[in-house]
C-alpha cells in the first residue's frame, strides 16, 4: 500500500493512515477546487490545488513527516488527511485533518486518524505539543477537536498569512509523561 516501505504506516480498527503520495494529487487536487475546501482558503484554482497537493508529498521529503492520507482499511484510495504539519512560518506543531467527501462524513473517522496521528506525532516525532488550526465558521473542525480534548488557546501565535485572523487555535493535550 505505500510506495516506500520505510515510510510509516499507521493502522487503527478501520483505518490505514498511509503518507500522502503522488496517487493522491489527483483526488487532493479535486478536494481542493471543491467547495469543500473553504474553511481552509478554498476553493483553490486547479493550478494552486495541485501544488498544494503536491506541497504535501514535499513536507514529507524536507521534514521527515507530514500529512497522512486517510484510507479505510484494505482500500488504498485517500478519503481525506490527517497528521503533523508544520510548513515554513507556521509558529507551532500543528495536527491538521481534511475530509474530502461528504460521504464519509458523521463516521468518526477524522476523529480516529487524528487520535491515531497525534500518538505518533507525541510518541514516534517527540512533539511536546501541538495545536490545530481551525476556521470559527467549520464546527465539523470544532467538534473534532473537542471530541480530541483539545482546549482553545487565545493566546497561541497563528502563522503570519492573509486571512488569518479569527483563526481558532486549539490545543492538543500534552502527552501523558513517561508514554509520549
């Protein structure tokens, strides 16, 4: 299911978290020109959604990490993302998490593969912490982050972009000492 077999992949009861490679651009980039994609700039033109998709498969090969491909189990066809992100002028760690369809929505499955990427962001990448960005207006986001016990931090810095004020930071969880 991956095209390198010393990249990670991570399973949970019904789901393979797989990094994201170069068979996903395609279905990233129609996510990304949908309107789907709002709460986080979107739509894209096909242009700028391709090379944020493609963005994706790059913060893998510079940072060692990224985001996760979300596939249900024994399917290797991506229904969203998920994981650590942390791109160039981002301010902190971040766990991000898109779904792509609405068919898969309601399902708790970004739940599941956001729990799932940040063990290994806290257990395998060392993180202390993380937080998420997230628009006001995307309560799905909101409720996922509450579901994930995450608090909100007034205080914490969002990157320095366009657009981005109001922009809710939710705080991860430290990870329990002694079990990162």
């Amino acid at each position: 299911m991956t095209e390198d077999p010393d990249m990670p992949v991570i399973e949970t009861e019904r789901l393979t978290l797989r990094p994201f490679a170069a068979r996903d651009v395609a279905r990233g980039t129609e996510y990304l020109t949908s309107d789907r994609s709002v709460y986080m700039g979107g739509p894209y033109s096909r242009h700028d959604a391709w090379q944020h998709a493609c963005h994706l498969i790059g913060h893998w090969a510079v940072r060692g990490f990224g985001l996760f491909a979300i596939c249900l189990k024994g399917q290797d066809d991506a229904i969203g993302d998920v994981g650590p992100f942390r791109p160039e002028g981002w301010p902190e760690n971040e766990i991000g998490w898109g779904l792509w369809q609405s068919d898969f929505e309601g399902k708790g499955y970004v739940t599941e593969a956001a729990r799932a990427a940040r063990q290994y962001a806290f257990e395998v990448l060392n993180w202390d912490t993380a937080v998420s960005y997230i628009d006001p207006e995307n309560t799905r986001s909101v409720a996922v982050a509450q579901r994930l016990d995450c608090t909100l931090d007034a205080d914490a810095a969002l990157p320095n972009l366009p657009d981005w004020d109001g922009t809710l930071v939710y705080r991860h969880p430290a990870p329990v000492e002694g079990k990162r």
